[in-house]
C-alpha cells in the first residue's frame, strides 16, 4: 500500500495541476518499507496497474486536517478541487511534512533533489 503524506507543486500558474506526491509504501504488517515520490501520472498508472491486479485502489491520502486516510481513486483525477493542491485532497507541503517529521525528533529530511 502508499500512503500519500506530501506534495511538491510547481510555482508556475499553468503548472499547478502538475505535482509529485511524496508517499510511505508500507507493507501488509504496517511496516514502512521506503520513501519515494511519483509524479501524479505515475500515480495514475499506479492506480491502473492496481486496479488490473486485485480490482481496488492501493492508494491512500493524508490530506491535512483529516484524522484518517481516505482511498486515492481513478475517479478523483476526472476533476479538481480549486481549494486543493491535488486532485484527491489538500496534501501538505514538503515543508509542512518536515516540520511534522522535526516534531517528532526523527532527524529525517525529505528535500526534491532534481
């Protein structure tokens, strides 16, 4: 499974609906197994390649705010949200992500290298 926990947008105007998502792939027990970032149409093709497999989404978000993760679908990239920074929630930010992670003393550091 992926948890979606961040986005990085582009400060481009025509550009805002082009976004990598930062995720946790965790493992049937719970276990984080790595960090990494798709841009949204990998997440799209994430999405189809899942649906062929087992007939459901793997993903899911984390939008700020929320209490729980909701399902990411296929269906919430037929349409935006203006008040979003994605096509599925309002994710936070890699800066707002790392001020979390400096909460919780865990020295990790997410930063886009390219």
């Amino acid at each position: 499974m992926y948890l979606a926990i961040a986005v990085e947008t582009k400060q481009h105007p025509r550009s805002q609906t082009d976004y990598r998502v930062w995720y946790l792939e965790v493992d049937a027990s719970g276990t984080v197994v790595s960090v990494g970032a798709k841009t949204k149409q990998q997440v799209v093709e994430s999405l189809f390649e899942c649906y062929r497999r087992s007939g459901q989404s793997n993903w899911r978000a984390f939008p700020k705010g929320a209490e729980r993760s909701r399902p990411i679908e296929l269906l919430d990239f037929v349409c935006m949200n203006l008040f979003d920074n994605t096509h599925f929630g309002d994710l936070p930010t890699l800066s707002e992500f790392q001020g979390v992670l400096d909460a919780l003393k865990h020295r990790l550091e997410l930063r886009s290298i390219a």
